[in-house]
C-alpha cells in the first residue's frame, strides 16, 4: 500500500486512516485509504455525513474497495437514524459502493485476507476535512477506544504490510446504492 503523504489522521484501537487529499489541499474533495487487516474492523466509529450542520459537510461519496487474494471477502455497513437506509453488503475485490446518507461502518474483512477501501468524498468540505465526519453520536466509542493499544498488523506511515490490496487487476463491480435497490425490489 502507498504510505499516503499526509500523516495518519487519528488512531483509536486499530482503526488508521491515510488520508492523502484533505482540506488543506482542495475545496471540495476528501480522499483517504483505510486498510483493515484480517480479520479486523475498520470505520468504527461509524462516520456521518449527507446533512450540513456545524459538525458535518454534506458530502457525496463512493467507496472502492480491495479484498487481498481471490476468495477474500468483507462487509461493509451503512444505517440511518431514520431506519431508511440498513444495508450491509458482501464486498470482493475492485467493489465500488457508492454511499449515501447516514452512519457509514464498520468495514470488516474476512478472517484470512487484508481489505484496503479508498474513501472519496466530494461537496463542500469543512476546514476539518475528514475530522468534521466523525459527529457526537458515537463520541463515547472514540473515547473508550483510545486508550487501546493499536494492532500490530496495521500499518502506519513508512511501514508496508507483507500483502497489499493494492495492485493493477481485477474488473470494478458497481454495488446497487440500497435506496435503488430496495425501489427495484418493490417493482
């Protein structure tokens, strides 16, 4: 995996993000790359984004994930408060999914394979960039969170995994958003 220029945004138990495209850098896109080692979780606490307030942008958003070796696999959950939006799909490698409002994680990835997603965020970005996505909601999970010792299987700036995700093959699979799916269903 690419160490991304800039540092590693925050840790809290193992969750890392390498976010490479901030606010800093452009107006109104946010890029990040979160690797998940296997068996382990990563988007948690969930983030929130899709409602402009002073915590949060209003932020339209895809997700490109890569699953290490051919029959990895991993899930990724999105939920609103509103009960509109519960799906957690099965992802593979080269999966594009394209988010849509609400808590998005966790991200999981299968016991025996390593799950890289690229995050790309594009609308109005706060000066916080990915800071401001994190809300208040799950804020007690953070705190509880930080004081763990990070996974030694993470990677972080200068260090590289034994395995990437990260490689030329693969034909990118679009999910079906849930909202679009659950119309087609009902048809």
């Amino acid at each position: 995996m690419p160490d991304p220029p800039h540092p590693t945004a925050w840790s809290a138990g193992t969750r890392r993000i390498g976010s490479f495209l901030g606010a800093d850098t452009a107006d109104e896109i946010v890029a990040a790359q979160a690797p998940t080692p296997e068996g382990g979780w990563s988007s948690y606490p969930p983030r929130e984004c899709g409602e402009m307030n002073e915590a949060q942008s209003e932020l339209e958003e895809i997700r490109y994930l890569r699953v290490d070796g051919e029959s990895g696999f991993g899930s990724f959950s999105c939920c609103s408060t509103d009960g509109e939006i519960d799906d957690t799909p099965r992802v593979s490698d080269c999966d594009v999914y394209r988010v849509p409002w609400g808590f998005h994680g966790p991200a999981a990835a299968d016991p025996r394979h390593v799950m890289c997603h690229l995050d790309v965020l594009a609308g109005p970005i706060s000066g916080t960039g990915m800071a401001s996505l994190r809300g208040t909601l799950h804020a007690w999970v953070r705190d509880a969170l930080e004081p763990l010792p990070t996974d030694p299987r993470l990677p972080t700036t200068g260090a590289r995994p034994a395995r990437s995700p990260w490689r030329d093959e693969g034909a990118v699979r679009l999910l079906p958003h849930p909202i679009e799916r659950r119309s087609a269903e009902a048809t």
